[in-house]
C-alpha cells in the first residue's frame, strides 16, 4: 500500500478519548458515533434518559467502536470532576472534549423566570467552563503525545448561530451561546501556547429534538426553510463531519474560531429579495 494510501485509510483519530456532552441524543449522538468510527474511545455523557445513551452506546459497539456512557449534571463542579475521573480510569486521559450539551428554557423577556434563565446560563456556559477547565487541566499535565496527536488536547464548543443572531423570545439562550464566543476566544488565545487547540462550531437549525416544533410539520418546516439560503434544515451528520475534522489534526492551524455550519442562516436572508 503506497503511503497516500494508507493514509487515507487511516482512522483520523486513533486512540485517543473523547468526551462528548449531552450524547445521548441530536448532535450530540451524532458526534460520539462519528468519533467513534475515526477511532476514537467515546464517553457519551448524559444528565437523564440512561436508556438513550445506552442505546448510543450499543449502537457504537455494534459497529466495533469503543463506548461508555457516563451521567452527569455539566452544571455541578462536583458532577463534572467525577466524571473526568472515571473516565481516565476507564481511558487513561482526555484527548478531545466536545461541549456539545446545551438546553432552552424559551419565554417572552418581561415574562422569563430567574430560574429559567438561570438554569440555562448554568448548563450552557458554565457547564462548557467547567468541562473545558477539566478537560485543559488534565492536557497540561500530560502534554503532547506525538503517537497521536500534534496538540497536547482539542476542545470543541458546540455554540449556536444565535452566538450572533439575536433571538426574541430566546435572551437567556442566546446570551449563553454568546458568552461562549468570548469564552472560547479567550481559552484558546491562553492555551494556544500549550498546544491546546480550541474552537466553536455554530450550527444553524438542525432537525433535533430541541427544535423538533420548528421543523415536525409541513408549515413549521416552509417557514424555518425562509431562513435558510440552502434550503434544507440541517441533519446532525452535518454538524458531525465538521466535528471530526475540527478534532484530528487535519485542521492543526484553525485556532480560536467559529465555523458556521447553517445552510447560510447568518447571511441575512432576509436581503435575499429587499434591501
Ligand atoms: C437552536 C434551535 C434553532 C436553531 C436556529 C439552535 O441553536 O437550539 O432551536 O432552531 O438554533 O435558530
């Protein structure tokens, strides 16, 4: 086998461990299995639901992939710090981290409860903070390991389009998605020097069950389909395939961006016709 070759067929991310957030379903789900067929050793991590990401799991596992689902609540420090324990046991360490769990909790401003908006900005972005700073932890300690990777780790925020499309109705949301921007940013500006890469994927609507209202009918669907230059509402796979290149180190030099993987949501469609 010529060496084009055999590195094509070469599994992008052998070996190494990735944590996936909220993996039990969406695109979250889609990412473990999609790491999970480039070689990589999966934690599909749940809050609720155990028979979903068990079924995540058998689904990894009947395709010869590695898998173990773990529950934790990303919000709760405690929750957070035992997972990434059991997970070294289980693994050894943490290659790659992929903040992916995020929630809405949808209401009018004047009308949003504290605790609605609470609770989002604690899984979205302080779940993403104490997961990313698990995860950056346990990178410095073991550094670069050049059998498998040219950084020491790789983290991958699952952001939104809404990280720059405001959204009535939707402010805790979109607040969360765009304190993640800065977050982001800003990590991967520190840890750069480390060796860590860092990033953001911001898909736009994708069929989901967190979104499942704005797509599950003929109409829902035309209507979101106006806000969509391509004209498709997105498959997780979408988001899945940008994940894996996003880890391996094919995309060594991206380094603190957002790619947007919206069907062209964030090109103000509006102006398609006016303006
Ligand atoms: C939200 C979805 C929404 C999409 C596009 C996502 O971040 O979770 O509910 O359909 O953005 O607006």
């Amino acid at each position: 086998m010529g060496e084009l070759s055999r590195l094509i067929k070469m599994k992008r991310l052998e070996g190494q461990s990735v944590l996936v957030t909220g993996a039990n379903s969406g695109i979250g789900e889609s990412i473990a299995k999609a790491f999970a067929a480039e070689g990589a050793q999966v934690v599909v991590n749940y809050v609720a639901n155990e028979p979903e990401a068990e079924r995540v799991v058998r689904k990894i596992r009947e395709k010869e992939g590695v898998a173990i689902a773990l529950s934790a609540d990303i919000s709760k420090e405690d929750h957070v710090k035992a997972m990434f324990e059991k997970m070294y046991e289980e693994f050894g360490t943490v290659d790659i981290l992929v903040n992916n769990a995020g929630i809405q909790r949808d209401a009018p401003f004047v009308e949003m409860k504290l605790e609605d908006w609470q609770r989002v900005m604690d899984v979205n972005l302080t779940g993403s903070f104490l997961c990313a700073r698990e995860a950056a932890r346990e990178f410095i300690r073991r550094g670069v390991l050049k059998n498998r990777s040219i950084s020491a780790g790789k983290i991958i925020f699952i952001s939104s389009v809404h990280e720059i499309i405001p959204w009535s109705r939707h402010c805790n949301y979109a607040s969360s998605k765009g304190g993640i921007t800065l977050l982001m940013k800003s990590i991967a500006q520190e840890l750069a020097p480390l060796k860590i890469r860092v990033n953001s994927i911001a898909p736009g609507a994708i069929k989901t069950p967190i979104n499942k209202s704005a797509w599950s009918t003929r109409e829902t669907e035309a209507n979101l389909l106006k806000l969509i230059p391509w004209n498709r509402v997105g498959d997780p796979q979408d988001i899945a395939t940008v994940a894996v290149w996003l880890a391996s180190d094919e995309s060594d030099y991206v380094q603190g961006t957002t790619i947007f993987v919206d069907g062209g949501m964030t090109l103000y469609p509006g102006f398609a016709t006016g303006g």
